[in-house]
C-alpha cells in the first residue's frame, strides 16, 4: 500500500459498507461465523474492519478486509462498528490488503490461497514478489500456484481436506483422467500414506511422458539374462535380510537396556552407530521400494486402460460389422431386384399375347358383317339375268 494512502478510524454504520465481490476468501464457516457472531453480542466488535471510500456507488464504502466481522456484527444485530478507513488505496492494493488478512488464517482454503496469488500474477507479479509480500517461500507461491491446474471434482476434495497440499500438487501435474484416478483412489483408502500416492502419481506421471508402453522394445536375450540374475541376487539378499537380521533385531528389542550394556560391552558404541547405518539405509530402500511400488502400480494402471480400450474398439469394430452386414445385404438386394425385374419382363409378354389372341371371334364377325353385302348383290345378278 502507497505510503501517502490517508488512514483513520471512524464508527460507521453497517449499512454503509458493502462487502468486496472480489474478496480473494469465498469460504465461509458456519460454526466458526456462529461463535464469532455470539463472541461479539457478548464482547462487541474488538477489531475494526477495514474499508475503502468509492465514490458514485450505492453504498459509500467497500471491505477491504474483515468481511466475517461484517457479517457477524449484522447477525449480532449492531448497527454502528467501528472501521479504518483507508483513502486513496487502488482496487490492487485493496485487493493485497485483502489477501494479507486471509493468507495466513487456518479457515482460507488452500485452492481460495492460490486463487488470490493467481490474480496477483495476472496483474503482473511475480511469484517472488508475491512470496516476500505475505512472507512466504518462492517454492511455497509456486506450488500453490500449481494447484490451479486441478480438475474442479479434485480442487472441491482439496478444498474439504479430503486431500492434502502436497499430495494435490502432484496430483496438478498428470492430466485430468489420471487425477481423478489418483483422487478417488487415495480418498476411498488405497493407499497406506500420503507418500505412497504420491509415488503412484509419480508413476503415472512417468508414463505420460511416454508414447506407448506397447511401442517399447522387447529386451535382448542378453538383457533379459541379466534381469533374471539381478532379480535373484535382490530376492536372495532380501531374503537373508528376512531370516536374519530381522529375528536378531527382534531378539535385541526384547532385551532391557541394563543388559544390553552389560552384553555389548566395549562394543556398544560401534553397534549403535552400524545400527544407525542400518536404519538410513533401510529407510532409503524402503522409500526406493515404495517409489518402485508406484510405478509398478501406475504400469498395471496404464495397462488395464489399454486393454479396456482395445476391448472397446473390438466391441466399436463388431458393431459396426454388424451393421454393415444389413446395410450390405440391402444394397444387394437393390442390385438385383432390376436384375429380376428385366428377366420378368418376357414372360408376361406371352401371356399377354395369349390373351390378345381370346378376342379371335371379332375377325370373324367382320368376316360375316362383309359377307352380308356380298349376298345382298346376288339377288341383284339374278335380276339382271331375268331380264336377259
């Protein structure tokens, strides 16, 4: 905020303040607005809040931070509070003021947080800027940045705590089918720890980046002969590390301090310290095998989305096969029913002819209707030869 911003105190009423439709905070606690609200019938407001003069509006101020106070003085019924007015602040600064208030309270939701910084650096800040701003790490405004790239069903399971800042920032990172995988199964408890999902999301991160898993080379013989050997030496050390160590180990754990003291001896320095030894590696190996156990688990995940999807192009191919088939059959049928129709044509011709030919009598009848003249003119000769 400008230094030559004018500050000072004065008792407004409630109803002259509007609250700020930009405020970075939408979450608002019903339970923890409920005992603010009777702390305050009870106390008053002890904390004003903090507001800017706008000029032309409805109401002539607007929050820059205490927007719950706000609330709950109306609820507690107050008409006049008292408030730090802050002239000449820019909608900016009124905006950093407003996050300020919010950033550190355990009531802001994470995806709220990274909200706030991420209009921050829409106007220009960086994230470096933003972190010395509110006192934070680089690395932290940036992984709260990161989390915008949630899907919005994850950022809601964030925002609920169903899932956990850190987890959710590598959660961000995958695309947003395979968040919604890593969500609902860390949620529905598939997972021993945080860890582990984190690692299963390392995993499916790392076969993101690659093209296919079927498009990889199948390992020379040679390749092969070393994977066996190296997979028996692995499974022969942790065996004796199974039938070995851990029963001496459990054997020392039942022991009583004063005995070991007396049993160990001169000793007791230099095994503490191979048992110290033993303990790092053995929490580096297992973090190498939880991360093992990620990618192991993402592979599988990978692949079973691979065979759902050729199952359901195999389904898409039979269907439109068999709709092909009718399609097929029809257009054969098109083709030869003309076919049927030319070579059907003859045979009506002769039954047509047939029945022209039943009307045969009516020649005749102008056969006898020609022959009536005839026999009308011989009487006509008979005259003629009377005459003679």
């Amino acid at each position: 905020m400008a230094d030559n911003n004018k500050v000072e105190f004065i008792n407004l009423k409630v109803s002259e303040i509007a609250p700020n439709p930009e405020q970075p905070r939408k979450f608002f606690s019903e339970e923890a607005q409920e005992e603010l609200t009777n702390s305050i019938k009870e106390n008053g407001l002890l904390q004003p809040v903090v507001v800017r003069p706008v000029e032309g509006a409805k109401v002539p101020y607007m929050l820059i931070a205490g927007e719950r106070r706000w609330r709950s003085c109306q609820a507690a019924g107050l008409e006049v509070i008292p408030a730090k007015v802050v002239e000449g602040a820019t909608e900016e600064e009124a905006y950093v003021l407003s996050i300020a208030e919010n950033v550190n309270r355990a009531d802001m939701t994470i995806m709220e947080e990274a909200g706030a910084y991420a209009d921050l650096k829409a106007a220009g800040w960086t994230p470096a800027k933003i972190a010395k701003q509110f006192g934070k790490t680089d690395t932290h405004i940036t992984w709260r940045l990161g989390l915008l790239t949630l899907r919005p069903e994850v950022s809601e399971m964030v925002d609920q705590g169903q899932i956990k800042s850190n987890l959710a920032w590598h959660i961000a990172q995958l695309n947003p089918a395979n968040q919604m995988v890593v969500a609902m199964r860390y949620v529905r408890g598939d997972f021993d720890s945080e860890a582990e999902a984190q690692h299963f999301a390392n995993g499916l991160k790392m076969m993101e980046k690659q093209t296919s898993l079927t498009d990889e080379k199948a390992p020379t013989a040679e390749e092969q002969e070393k994977q066996k050997k190296a997979k028996a030496k692995a499974k022969d050390g942790l065996g004796k590390a199974e039938e070995v160590l851990i029963p001496l180990l459990e054997e020392l754990a039942e022991k009583k301090p004063e005995d070991l003291a007396v049993i160990l001896g001169d000793d007791l320095t230099r095994h503490l310290r191979v048992v110290g030894r033993l303990y790092a590696k053995v929490q580096m190996v297992r973090n190498l095998l939880s991360k093992a156990q990620g990618i192991q688990r993402a592979m599988t995940e990978e692949f079973n989305k691979a065979a759902v999807e050729v199952q359901q192009e195999a389904a898409a191919a039979k269907k439109t096969e068999a709709a092909a088939k009718p399609q097929a059959a029809e257009t054969e049928n098109l083709v030869e029913k003309p076919a049927a129709k030319t070579a059907a044509k003859p045979t009506p011709k002769p039954a047509a002819k047939t029945a022209a030919a039943k009307p045969a009598p009516k020649p005749a009848t102008r056969t006898a209707t020609a022959a009536k003249p005839a026999a009308r003119r011989a009487p006509a000769k008979k005259a003629e030869a009377t005459a003679k």
